[in-house]
C-alpha cells in the first residue's frame, strides 16, 4: 500500500512522498510570506527527519528574513500527520496546505490564506519541474513547486505585535529525498520594481549519478501568465561567476535567455538535512537582490531587480562553476 502511495504522489509533486519511509528520508515544504508593507518576510518550513538508525522526528523551522533569525520548533514524529490525497499536512496543531498556514507556536501564532496559487504546470512526462527527473528513484534529493506566486490574506500574532499579511506575496516549494545537494545555489524572487505579476526561481545543483555526477540546473520565470522554463533537461546551457558577494547566472535556450545578477545580503542559519537527520546547517538570506534580463528571439521581454529575495550559496561551490 505505502508503495502505490509513493508511485501515486510522483504525479503530484505538492502532496507527501515519504509513505513507508522510516530512515535515511526528510520531507519538507517552505512556505515564503511577504507582508504588504515589506517591513516582514517570513519562511515556515515544515517536515519530517528520519534518520539513519531510525531516530524520526518532525518540525516546524521558522525564519525571520528582516531580524535574521531563525527557530527550529520539534516535534514528536506522530505529530507529523499527511492527507493520504492533497496537499494537507499538520505538525502538531500547526497546519499547512495549498490553501493556507495555520500556526501554533511559542511566540508566533495566527492564519494566512493564499489566493490565485499559481502551480507550476504539469506536462506529458513531465509532473513537476524536474521533468522526467521525477521518475528517478535513486536522486538524492527531489524538488517540487507549489506555487509561484500568490497572494496573502489573514494575521499571525508575532511576540507582541499583530502582523496583517492582507494584499502581500507569497510562494510555496518543497525537497524530499536523503541529503540536500553537496553544493547548490538557490535564489528566490516575486517582488520587482518594474511588474508586479512575475516571480523568479532557480537552482544549480551538485547531482550524484551512477557512480559520478553532473551539475544540474532548474529554473522558471512566471511573466503575466507565462512560464519561461530553463533546465538541464530542457537542453539549455548555463554559465555561473560566482565572486565576492556577487552571483552571475545565465540561462539559454534556443530562442530565450535568462540573466540574472543576484547580491548577497545579511542571512539566517537553518538546518538542513544530511542522511535524512536535520544535522546540517545552511545560510539564507531574505534580503538578497536579483537583476532579471529576459529575452526571446533577441527582443527584451523583461529588465527589471527583484528584491526581498531568497538566496542559498551552499556547500563546494566551485564544483557549480
């Protein structure tokens, strides 16, 4: 039975994966929350940890991406409840879906609903963004959008202040697998000063494969309804620079090109998986900046810099390069 749960929830990349799993496994969702104002930028990032002699416990991490602070709430593994179909999911009483977050916690506690989710299309062959990535079973780690862009409804009650997160801007991803990547980068945007409907997300990574590895990249760009799509098994080209606090990423596709320049800013430690135990640890920031060029057929679709962004440089970076 956990086995054709698992072959069923390769089609939907959103819901739990880790149906009969008991070690060497994580699971996680990462919740992005920007209020109106941009004064709070907030992830919640709920799971499960599994370990290699089977020590299991569950989690809710947050992150204060503006005080760059984080905190890392346990919880019994039992408290880890998944929906058998959907995206639903609690950690103790804290609750966490496609539709909304509702939190719980020592300091911090209230409601957000999202509205318009934008998911990232399905196709032939194609569940998620790893295309048919998806349907190998020995990747080390697994990647999955819930939506690109949305907006926020509701209050969380922070310490002594009410936040209302009314008209803000959200988005929703999640990895599943063993061990996040010996090297990666990830960066995060849907706040640009030129458009107000457009989200940035992209990701290199260090991939294990047959003995060897490569170096894999995914990423998308949302543009009013349209998504421009640049990844390994798209065919497209890379090229990376990184240097000082500076990223330098460019995507190619036949007739599209991407260029993005992100800035690192101050971030916040979390912990992240390493053998499915929450023992690693990871830098992110929610203050970085990324400057977005898109082209097609040579013409510039889009110029614009997108702020309140996520940013990951992790691990042996000069494999990426």
């Amino acid at each position: 039975m956990s086995l054709l749960k698992r072959l069923r929830a390769t089609w939907y990349p959103d819901e739990y994966h880790g149906w009969g799993r008991t070690r060497r496994y994580f699971e996680g969702w990462y919740f992005k929350v920007v209020s109106p104002d941009e004064r709070h930028a907030l992830a919640f990032i709920p799971g499960i940890s599994m370990g290699q002699y089977g020590e299991c416990h569950s989690f809710v991490q947050v992150m204060d991406g503006k005080a760059c602070r984080a905190q890392y709430h346990r919880f019994s593994a039992d408290a880890f409840r998944p929906a058998e179909r959907g995206f639903e999911v609690f950690v103790g009483e804290n609750l966490f879906s496609g539709q909304k977050v509702k939190l719980d916690l020592p300091g911090l506690a209230g409601e957000i609903r999202f509205q318009n989710p934008t998911p990232w299309p399905k196709m032939l062959g194609a569940p998620g963004i790893m295309g048919w990535y998806s349907f190998v079973p020995f990747m080390e780690c697994f990647h999955g959008i819930v939506s690109l862009h949305h907006s926020l409804e509701g209050k969380l009650k922070m310490g002594d202040e009410e936040i209302d997160f009314a008209n803000g801007k959200g988005y929703i991803e999640k990895d599943w697998g063993r061990s996040f990547p010996r090297a990666y980068l990830w960066m995060q945007t849907n706040h640009f000063d030129t458009h107000d409907r457009a989200s940035l997300m992209a990701s290199v990574a260090h991939i294990p494969w047959l003995g060897s590895y490569f170096i894999g990249f995914i990423s998308g760009f949302w543009l009013d309804g349209r998504l421009f799509r640049f990844a390994t098994y798209t065919g497209a080209r890379k090229r990376l620079t990184i240097r000082d606090e500076q990223v330098e990423l460019i995507f190619k596709n036949p007739k599209t090109e991407l260029r993005l320049l992100a800035r690192q800013a101050a971030g916040t430690a979390l912990k992240s998986p390493i053998a499915g135990e929450m023992t690693g640890k990871i830098q992110e920031s929610l203050q970085a900046e990324v400057q977005v060029e898109l082209l097609e057929n040579g013409r510039r679709l889009f110029e614009g810099s997108g702020r309140n962004a996520g940013l990951e440089v992790a691990g042996e970076t000069e494999l990426l390069v």
